[in-house]
C-alpha cells in the first residue's frame, strides 16, 4: 500500500472513530462520569501520552512572541471546544451532535470573512444561510427532551458553541504550524489545556469511584482518552504529510453517518425526518460553502 493510500486510511480511522466516540462518551455521561471531569481525564491522559511521546522528537524552544498563541490555542482548541462538546452530548444525543459538527467548514468561513476579511461569492452566501438555518431546525423545532437527554435545544446550541471555539483554533493555530512540529504543538496545547481545566474539572474526575468501576466502563473510557484523543490526532497528522487540509476536512462529512449508524444500532438515539431534513439542509450549505468555483 503506498503512501496517499494509509493516508486515506488515516483519515478513514480517524472519522470512524469520532463516529462510535459519539455514542459511547454520551453513554458514560452523567452516570459514570460528570462532562467537565471527562474532559479534565481526556486531557490530562493525551497530555501524559504526548509528553511521553515527544521525547523520540527534537525539544524544540518556544519563541516568546507565539506564547499568547500558544494559550490561545490551548483555550479554544483544547478546552472551550472539549467542553462544549461533552457538556452539550450530556443534554442532547449523539446523532444531533455529529450533524451540528459539520457546520465547522462553515462557521470557518464565516470567521474568514469578519477577521481575514476574505471575499466570498453570492454561492458561499446561500451555503452559509442554508447550513445556518438547517441548524437553527435542529435546535428550536426539533425533539426537546428524551430519556437521556433532558436539554435537547440547550445541548445543541452548546455544539454550536464548540464547533465556533474548534473553527478559531484553526485559524489562530496556522502560523504555528508552519514553524513548530506537530508534536512539539499537541504537547504544549495538551499541557496548557490541562491547567486551564483543573480547577474546572478536577472535582468531577476525583468524585469518580474508580476502584469499583467495571472493566467495560474503563475500557470505553480508555477509548475516549487513547482513541478519540491521542491516536486520532496521530492519524490526522500522518495525514496532512500525503493529503491536502481540503481533502483531509471533506472526511468531517463522515461523521453523521456513521454516528447514526453505531448510535441506531445501539439503540442510543433514532432517526426522525427532521433530523435527517436538517442534516440534509446542513450538508447542502457546506457543501455550497465550500465548493471552489471553476476555472474558466
């Protein structure tokens, strides 16, 4: 197999594994463990696993003048977005939080525009209101609670939330990643994230009673921290060696499906024609968004 190929499996992976983590990181929620110390577990495990793996790669000194990017990045790329995201699957359900997620191509484009101040055509415009409104559906007319999610409208909005804060990660993280290696990146923003989330979540990881925990509760969460976490974001970088961000960021739209495949086939969530309408409208918008026009 050449090399473009296992980056195409790289990539691959790395959505199958955001599809399932849906489902099984909503399932130990509240139950097992709290949001914000899940976050403060998955964090502090990919911190400890970086640092760990960073000492095969050169020690590379931080210039001063990228510090306050650094904590940026951390903030919005590590801690606003992670948190969002496990408090919002806490109140909502995991098919509603792999559809909002695949408004981030938009809301990047939205971000370009007001602080890049990048021209977009009257195409990107109908994507953005499409994805937008597909959205707002999703939140204000959808389902408003279930048995295992009491805030549905609130848990979708704090996905929008997260989507937005992972969107100004993106953007604020590449001049970084032009002069430091990934490695270098991933644990600084780890080790940055973690003191941002200690005082947030630490009294939620320590309430958990981990000596009685079952085996099948600690090996998903075992999944969430090494899978989801740490060799998900191996994979992307592998990734980014062989294939174009484009190509890499078109496999986000992977997400939905498989998410409500292995959440339909845990009986975790159900399918409803206004989400699938929602999805549908979604997709529409960044697909619209998104498109490069054609060479004359």
């Amino acid at each position: 197999m050449n090399q473009r190929n296992l980056a195409l499996l790289a990539a691959t992976t790395t959505s199958i594994i955001y599809g399932v983590n849906h489902t099984i990181a909503k399932d130990l929620m509240p139950y097992v463990i709290e949001p914000y110390g899940f976050i403060f577990l998955r964090i502090s495990g990919a911190a400890v696993l970086f640092w760990i793996l960073s000492l095969w790669f050169p020690n590379e000194k931080i210039q001063k003048n990228d510090m306050l990017r650094f904590v940026a990045c951390g903030l919005f790329g590590m801690t606003i977005n992670m948190l969002m995201f496990f408090k919002g699957l806490s109140l909502s359900t995991p098919i509603n939080s792999s559809v909002v997620i695949t408004l981030v191509p938009v809301i990047l484009l939205v971000l370009s525009v007001v602080f890049l101040k990048e021209r977009i055509s009257w195409r990107k415009y109908i994507g953005i209101g499409l994805g937008l409104f597909g959205a707002l559906v999703l939140i204000f007319f959808g389902v408003k609670t279930q048995t295992n999610a009491p805030n549905i409208p609130l848990g979708n909005i704090l996905f929008l939330i997260n989507a937005t804060s992972y969107s100004i990660y993106l953007i604020i993280v590449k001049p970084l990643v032009k002069k430091y290696h990934s490695i270098t990146l991933m644990k600084w923003f780890f080790l940055i994230a973690l003191i941002i989330n200690f005082p947030i979540g630490y009294n939620e990881f320590s309430a958990v009673k981990w000596q009685v925990l079952p085996s099948l509760i600690i090996g998903k969460l075992a999944f969430v921290v090494i899978g989801t976490t740490f060799f998900t974001y191996l994979f992307n970088i592998y990734a980014l060696k062989q294939l174009q961000p484009s190509t890499i960021g078109a496999f986000i739209y992977l997400q939905p499906v498989l998410a409500a495949i292995f959440a339909v086939i845990m009986e975790a969530d159900s399918l409803s024609p206004l989400r699938v309408g929602s999805a549908v409208l979604i997709l529409m918008g960044v697909f619209l968004s998104t498109r490069k026009p054609k060479k004359a």
